[in-house]
C-alpha cells in the first residue's frame, strides 16, 4: 500500500467510525431485544434499480469495521454496471453485527453509487470531444474523499480536493484584491509551489485580461454557449478553458462542442440521488 493509499485507507476507516457512532449510539436497543447470543446468519445486498457500482470496498469496510468475524463477498466490481433484482453482495457473520452496520453500509454505498451513475452519464453526454468532466467542492461536508472517489470510478476527474492542493481566483478574491492582475500578481508573488493558477471570468473582457495575466486555467463562469465559443477562438490554446456553472445533461454536448477542456459540474456531488439498494437477510441461511 502507498503513502497515498494508506492516508485515504485511514481516512475512509474515520468517516465510518463517525458514522457508526452517530447511528448506534449508546446501542442498538431494537437489535439487542430481538437477537441473543452470537446467531449467524446471511444477507444480500440487491439492486433495486440500474445503476453503476462504486464503493464496494467502503460498504465492505463498514461490516468489517465493526465487527471482524464478518464475511463479505463482493459479486460485483467498482466501475461495473448492474441491473435491477442482480445480488451485488452477500454478507455472512453474527446477525447483530450485520444489522447494526447495515444503515451506515448503504448510506455511503448508496450515495457513492449514486455519484458514479450520474458522472458516468455526464461523461457519456461529452463523449468525442476532448472535455473531461470535473468534479467541484460541493460535497457533503466530511465525505469528500468518497464523493470523489466515486467521480472517478464513473469516469471523471477531481478537480482539486480542497484549498490547500489547488489555486483559484473567484470573483470575491478579485475583488478583494482589486482585479484579475492584482490577485494573480499577489498569487505569484506569495506562493511558489508550482501549481497551475486558474482564474475565474464572467465574460470575454476577463477572458483576455486573465490570459493577458498569465494564468494557467480559465474558468468561464455562467457563461453562455456562444460567447463560450468566442472565449475558446480568443485564448487559442495559451490557456486551458474550464466550462462552469448551469451545466446538465441537456447541454453538456453542446458546451464540450465549443472546444473547452473542462465541464466542472456541481450536481453530480452537491444534489444527487443515492441508488436504490436493499439489503435482505436470508431465511433460509439462518
């Protein structure tokens, strides 16, 4: 395991030791009226609908990390479409243990899905042109990392994962600073970590002030499909044009059509609908 894979590895166990405290609490009181002892049993993990899988490992890690004699057998991959009534999973242990993990399991299983099979679609729509499909900072706060992940098990791209790992200039920091020139001169002149430096515009007199400024990336910001299209012929390559703000499926065609290298889209973490997944314990494995 990488350093990098190790970090997110032990963030991911911190999100689902939150979680689990939150929703079981000082116990799980119906569980423990009901169950005695150490009963086993199985449950599967079904597809209610059609939708792209992502965060297996994370619905595993949720069982195992609350209790280890769990056994989990994943039928179906990350990045894999499954069908409705299709077993993703099945889940074998002491039933108290599978029943107290399983809301806070298809909490973040479900969401994760949910991202992948509508970034998958935000791509699709895109397909053959050159834009990719980034992700933003609107997420739920303290699921970033899986919000993320799951952009890119469904094919997009992270656009940067919080303030500290990436420059943008919006418009409060122009006008805090005065105008494009002046924050990204001050930029230059207090950071010089080799990052690129993106700069947000609403119009093509930006535009051209922003590359006259030398940044790396320039976000067109609500702006519409023509005058998209004017700001790709002005920056002729010397810049990197990212596409935000009222993106959907209706018109991401179109906006990648206009040659942008970007289509950040915000819906796909801030306002998604979770996959519908049932989680049923087997009679007949008890």
């Amino acid at each position: 395991m990488t350093k990098k894979e190790n970090t997110s590895h032990k963030e991911i166990l911190r999100i689902i030791k939150n979680a689990l405290a939150e929703d079981i609490g000082k116990g799980d009181i119906t569980t423990a009226a009901i169950i005695r002892g150490n009963k086993r049993g199985q449950a599967q993990a079904i597809a209610k609908d059609d939708f792209i899988i992502a965060g297996i490992n994370v619905f595993q890690k949720t069982f195992l990390f609350l209790d280890d004699r769990i056994e989990f057998e994943a039928l179906i991959a990350d990045g894999e479409k499954v069908k409705k009534g299709e077993t993703i999973a099945q889940v074998t242990g002491p039933l108290t243990s599978i029943l107290r993990a399983e809301r806070v399991a298809l909490n973040l299983f479900q969401r994760m899905c949910g991202i992948a099979t509508l970034t998958r679609k935000f791509v699709e729509a895109v397909h053959g042109t050159k834009a990719k499909i980034l992700d933003t900072r609107k997420t739920i706060p303290g699921l970033r990392l899986l919000d993320k992940m799951a952009v890119k098990i469904g094919g997009g791209f992270n656009h940067r994962m919080g303030l500290y790992d990436g420059v943008l200039i919006k418009d409060n920091h122009i006008a805090a600073a005065g105008g494009i020139q002046a924050a990204v001169a001050a930029q230059k002149k207090s950071y010089t970590k080799k990052l690129k430096i993106e700069v947000e515009t609403k119009n093509l007199i930006e535009v051209e002030e922003a590359l006259n400024s030398g940044v790396d990336i320039i976000m067109l910001d609500n702006m519409p499909v023509d005058e998209m299209t004017k700001a790709v012929a002005l920056v002729r390559g010397k810049a990197l044009l990212e596409a935000s703000g009222n993106v959907s499926l209706q018109n991401a065609a179109r906006i990648a059509a206009t040659g942008v290298d970007f289509i950040s889209v915000g819906e796909i973490t801030h306002s998604v609908r979770a996959a519908d997944i049932a989680l049923k314990i087997m009679a007949s494995a008890i």
